[in-house]
C-alpha cells in the first residue's frame, strides 16, 4: 500500500506506586486492581485477538516504571488474585440475585456477562503466572507494540530543573528497570504529564532515548517554527525527535462533551452495584470498614445527564454497535485529514493521537472494543493510511527540521500550574532539600560499607517516591488529597530519617529492613545517578 500519511495511537499506561504490605486491605491498591481488569487485559487481549486473526497492527503504549514495578511485585499478584475472586463470586451472587427478584429480571444477561468477563480474566491471568509484563513483552516482541518508558515515578521534570541529579536520576532509572523488565533498551519515553522544558532532550540524549511525545503547543512554538506543525517530527539539537500531539483526533475521543465516550447508549461509569445494593448485601466486597467503592458491576447506560438515578439498562450490543460506528467515524475523519495534509505538505504526514490507556475500557468501557474494531476497519476497509509507531515513522523518516521544542505539557492552560500552584507548591522546598542530601550521600556511595550502602538506595527510592507527579495532581483535582498530602510527607520523612541515620553512623537495622520491605520499588537503583556533574 502506497500510504498517503500515517497514524500512530499511543496509549499512556499509568498509575502511582501504591504498595501497603502493613494493611491487609489498602483502599488504593485497588487502583491497580480495576486498571488490570478493566484496562489492561481487555487490551491485551485485543492485541493477542489481532494477533490470532493474522491481522497486523502498530501501536505505542507506555507502561511506566512505578507501574511495571506493581505488575511485577508478588504481593499485589496474590491481592490481586484475592480481588478477582471475590468479583467472580459477587457476580455468581448477581446472576441469582437478577434471576428472581422481581424488577431485577432483565439484568440477569448483564450479570452472566460480567462473570463471564471475570473467569476470562482469571484464565488470562493464570495464564501467565499473574505476571501480566509477560504478555506486554510478548506482544511487543512481535514488533506490533512498541513499548516505551517514563520518569522513573513519574516526577515532573520541569519543576527539578534547578536539580539536574534528579532529572537524570527519573530518567535513567526509568531506562535501567525497563530494560530489567523489557529484556532491551527503551527507544521512547512519554514525559512525565509530556511536561517539556527547553535542554531536557539533552538528558534524554545521554540516556539513549530516540523520541518523546509533547503537547501541541510544544511544537507550534517551537523555534524556529515548525514548517509542518505537529504532522512531521522535529528532531532537537540533541538529535532526540520530539513529536507532537494532534488535536482533532485527541478531542473525538478525550472531549467530555464531544468525544465519543460519552454516547448515550455507552456503558455509565458513576452508576455501581457497589453503591446500588443493600449494605448487608454488598459489605464483604466493598471496604472492610463499609466504605462503598466502585465493583466493576454497572447495570446501567449513560442516557442522559442529571441525576443517576435516572438512568436507563445497558444494552450490550447497542453499545458495540455503536463503537464500531465511533470507530469507522474516527478511520474516515483520520482519511480525509491525511488526504487534505498531504496534499499541503506534499508528503506523507503523521498523525500522532495519545491518550490515557486507562481511558479504554475503565473510564470508557467500550473502549478496547472500540480499539480493536479501528485496527480491523483500517486494515480491511480503507487504503488512505497505515498505522505506525514514531520510531517505525523515524526508520522511514529519519531526515527533519532541526528545532528547539517549547515549554510545555498536556495539562489544564498547557504549562505546569496543574503541578504547582497555590494548593501544592508547599511539596517542593523540602523535596529540593533532599535532593542537595542526596546528591551528598550519591557523593559518598562507592566507598560506603554494604549496610551504608542499602541506607542510600533506600533513601533514594524515598525521595523519588515523593517527586511522583501524581500527588500533587491528586492534590489539585482534590480527589483523595490527604492520602496524596500523607504519601509526600512519609517518603520525605523517611528520606530525612535516612539521611540522619547515615550521618550519625547509627544505623537502625529493624527501621530500614521494614522501608525496605514496603518501598521495595527499583531492586536494582543505582544512586550513583545522583552524582554531581
């Protein structure tokens, strides 16, 4: 196929650490929970369906290291495990429940899917020992996926640049344990909130990245300016290709009021048997301490705004209907975008469309049906353009226009107010403070004692805990803002701890094995990052 352009989905596989060895049931932890039944096999299991069809396809997924680290971590395997048990059996209790209470009848079908979903699940699950990097890495050495990186905890970078250390240490400790996972090295990264500042490709340059992702505007500023916006790459002085997000394929799908997700016939997130069914009913699987939470189990479509209470039945089939209509309405938009842009660049141009992967099938729960509806529909049913990934797009590509990208990133105004502001801005000194100490204490490592030594590593797994972006995100959208206030607080109380234990020589053994044991993040860190240059 002669492809007139290009377009290249990349999805932004995310979640903060969030490991509670000290609690047997952790509120938090059950981010990862749903994210694993509701996002990331479904779309695994696209991907293996594709693959099992013989129909090729490209797509680019970061899956960042706070995240690889869960997936990877025996204990959240076996919590997770626990957790999906108690969903098929909530779901065995469902079908009963639908299949003879009066008024309830015409959920059974919906229950029967969900237990059929769940023992999906699990067999995929077991499947690869409760390891599901595995089942990434399988799919993506078959070139169809490119995986890449991310900041080590997903740190803000822009907000680190008066501490290079700790800019150098995200990153590389980022590349260091993907390859620890991946079996090679990361060839992207998706910038931490695609947070960009001027000079930070040539931190990625030294780690060996050959592209990253920025907002739009990160591009149409850049100087000089683009000659081909964001539908062509720029390659910084660094020789690191930047490229840039598209907004009308963004918007069809990421827009609260006109993408596609929020369809009337779609599946309502906000409406759970979790908070639906009788207390005495629901108690053994919400919270312990009768906290209600969100199941999985949803009975119910969008159909309209307002009250929840008046929602209509959740048809199946209407809503996978509907997705294949989004998706052959999103692969005739994207046709006739490429067709008009190459007609005006007068080459093939690439349309470069991210999204939280947690959009597809969490938030959006057709959303993986969607995806894979879209690659069959590009595959058989349109010769305009071919899926790719940026680093095929650069092998193909490689010569383009020499540019200084601008600051910028994908949160709300487009700069870094999310992350710092009058609500957050108080996480910073002390985080700094601890950088200078680290820095110090990565000074003294290779000549510290093995105890010393394990003093340091912790201490650096503790401050860049703490520079997680996603505390001071949660903070700003005041979603769980004390949990996020108390993770920031701890790993720089920990730190500092550290730190005082390593200058006094007194070196509390039972304090450090039990951090140890709960930030256990990043077997392999290496302080030496932190070096001074």
């Amino acid at each position: 196929m002669n492809a007139k352009g290009y377009l290249a989905l990349v999805l932004h596989a995310h979640l903060p650490f969030v490991r509670h060895p000290e609690h047997e049931d952790h509120l938090e932890e059950r981010w990862l929970f749903e994210a694993i039944t509701e996002t990331y096999i479904p779309l695994l299991r696209v991907y293996k369906g594709l693959m099992a069809d013989g129909i090729p396809f490209k797509v680019t997924m970061s899956v960042t290291p706070s995240l690889a680290n869960m997936l990877a971590d025996n204990l959240l395997q076996e919590r997770y495990r626990r957790h999906l048990e108690l969903l098929i059996e909530l779901a065995e209790k469902e079908m009963d429940y639908t299949s003879r209470t009066e008024g309830e009848k015409h959920f059974f079908p919906l229950a029967e899917m969900y237990h059929n979903l769940f023992l999906e699940t699990r067999s995929f699950w077991d499947s690869y020992q409760g390891n599901i990097l595995k089942a990434f890495k399988e799919v993506a050495d078959t070139g169809q996926l490119e995986i890449i990186t991310c900041g080590a905890t997903h740190g803000f970078l822009p907000l680190y640049q008066q501490h290079p250390e700790s800019i150098r240490a995200q990153i590389m400790t980022g590349v260091e344990d993907y390859e620890r996972h991946f079996g090679r090295k990361p060839r992207g990264i998706w910038l931490p909130e695609c947070g960009y500042f001027p000079g930070l490709d040539r931190f990625l340059a030294e780690a060996g990245i050959q592209f990253f992702l920025v907002d739009t505007h990160g591009i149409n500023n850049a100087k000089p300016k683009p000659a081909r916006s964001v539908y062509a790459p720029l390659v910084t002085p660094w020789g690191v290709a930047a490229f840039g997000r598209d907004q009308e394929s963004s918007k069809q799908v990421w827009s609260s009021e006109e993408g596609y997700p929020g369809d009337s016939v779609y599946r309502e997130f906000y409406r759970d048997a979790g908070f639906d069914r009788p207390m005495d009913y629901i108690r053994k699987y919400i919270h312990p301490d009768g906290i209600r939470l969100n199941t999985g189990i949803k009975y119910y479509r969008i159909s309209g705004k307002g009250d929840l209470k008046y929602r209509e039945p959740y048809n199946r089939q209407w809503a996978l209907d509907k997705a294949a209509a989004h998706a052959a309405n999103f692969m005739f938009n994207r046709e006739k975008q490429i067709e008009w842009l190459h007609g005006q660049l007068g080459q093939p141009p690439i349309i470069v469309a991210p999204y939280d992967a947690e959009l597809f099938g969490h938030w959006w729960f057709e959303g993986p049906d969607w995806i894979n509806y879209l690659f069959r529909k590009i595959r058989y049913d349109q010769s305009v353009f071919e899926l790719t990934t940026p680093y095929d797009y650069l092998e193909m590509h490689p010569m383009q226009q020499v540019a200084f990208p601008a600051a910028s990133s994908w949160g709300d105004k487009g700069y870094y107010e999310v992350w710092c502001n009058g609500g957050n801005d108080w996480i910073y000194p002390p985080i700094h403070r601890c950088s200078d100490r680290m820095s110090n204490m990565a000074e003294a490592y290779e000549s510290a004692s093995e105890k010393e030594q394990r003093v340091i590593r912790q201490a650096m797994r503790e401050l860049l805990l703490a520079e997680s972006s996603d505390w001071a995100f949660i903070i700003t959208t005041a979603t769980a803002v004390e949990y996020a206030r108390q993770r920031t607080l701890v790993h720089i109380e920990r730190f500092n701890s550290l730190y005082e234990m390593l200058l006094s020589g007194n070196i509390d053994e039972s304090y450090l094995g039990d951090i140890e044991y709960k930030d256990n993040i990043f077997p392999q860190i290496n302080p030496l990052h932190f070096k001074r240059r």
